[in-house]
C-alpha cells in the first residue's frame, strides 16, 4: 500500500509539474517545456546520417534558453563503417525578436561503430584466424555551436530550424590515442504547444 501511495504521489506531482501555466518573472509562458528535433547529421563533413533527439527547457525568458537535451545520430562510411551516437548536451539559445537564433552546447556522449570488414590475427602456430567483424565503443566529449531561426516569433508555425557545427573528441580510437571529427547537424525542432482554453 505504501508503494501504491508513493507512485500516486510521484504522478501526481509530474502531473502538476508537466501541465502548469506557470510563467517567469518577465511574464514569458514556459508551459512548452519540450522539442523533438529531427535532421540530416554528416560526419566529418562527408559521411551521410541522420539525427533525432529531444530538448527540455530548463529556464526560459524572453531571449533565452537553457536547454538540456538528448540526441541520437547515425551516420555511414561507404564499405567500412557504420556508427551510432547518444549524445547528452546541455546548450544556451539566444533568440532575436526578429527570429534569428544563436546557440552553444557541451556534451559527454557515446560513440558505437561497428566496422564492415573482417579482422585477422595470427596465432601461436602462424595460422590465421577471422576474428569477425570489429566493433568499437568511444566515449565523445563534444561542444557545437550554430545559428537558425523560431518561426514562432512571426509566424503561428511551432518549429524552429538549426544548423550547427560540432566538434567531437572520440576516445579511444581505433587507430590512435584519440580522434578529433567535425561535423555538421541540421533540421527543424518541433515545438507541441497546448491550445489555450
């Protein structure tokens, strides 16, 4: 019964917390707490992916967002590579009244590639031996910056376009202690708003 009550309780209070019409202290609505991105993501400039994720707006004025977000890529390498990412950032937009938008983002993610090719050792007896296809996992410290637009500021359309330049750390590397990669994100962020009664 104890537990029953305490899940009650949490629903109740990510009930009220989700749905309030609260507003800042500038008077700023932040009852849309959430956007859902979805764009084309391209490593190192080149290799073709795409990218969806999810942004939460931790604070909110009339200029700025603090956001936190959560975004997952997947990108190609012809004939060598295919690799996936879960990159956690926490990131600051400043938006013009006209519109226009800046932002910035750290992050501490993960990074999965997973090789298109076999690998071979060679054992004590000089045979060789297919070990499969290798795999990789590397953590990926990053940061990325970019510019874009909120249609919402002329417009009644609840999205907002980005195009942004990342750098990422990847460690370990494959071939080296560590890799630096660029690359370049951009799409559009759907912003649900909740018709006023």
């Amino acid at each position: 019964m104890k537990k029953l009550t305490l899940a009650f309780m949490l629903f109740a209070l990510a009930y009220v917390k989700i749905h309030a019409q609260a507003t800042t202290a500038n008077g700023t609505p932040n009852e849309n707490r959430f956007g859902f991105s979805v764009g084309y993501f391209s490593d190192r400039f080149s290799n073709p992916g795409y990218q969806i994720g999810i942004e939460n707006y931790l604070a909110t004025t009339k200029n700025y967002n603090v956001i936190g977000s959560l975004l997952l890529s997947n990108y190609f390498v012809a004939n060598k590579i295919t690799a996936f990412s879960l990159n956690p950032r926490i990131g600051l937009r400043y938006t013009l009244n006209m519109g226009l938008t800046m932002e910035s983002y750290l992050g501490l993610g993960f990074l999965q590639r997973f090789y298109k090719y076999d690998q071979y050792d060679v054992d004590g007896q000089g045979q060789v031996i297919n070990k499969g296809k290798p795999a990789q996992l590397s953590v990926m410290p990053n940061f990325a910056v970019g510019i874009g637009y909120d249609f919402r500021r002329k417009t009644k359309i609840p999205a907002l376009y980005f195009l942004r330049a990342s750098i990422n750390y990847n460690y370990p590397n494959k071939h080296s202690f560590f890799e630096v990669a660029q690359a370049l994100e951009t799409g559009f962020i759907y912003v649900p708003t909740r018709k006023k009664k």
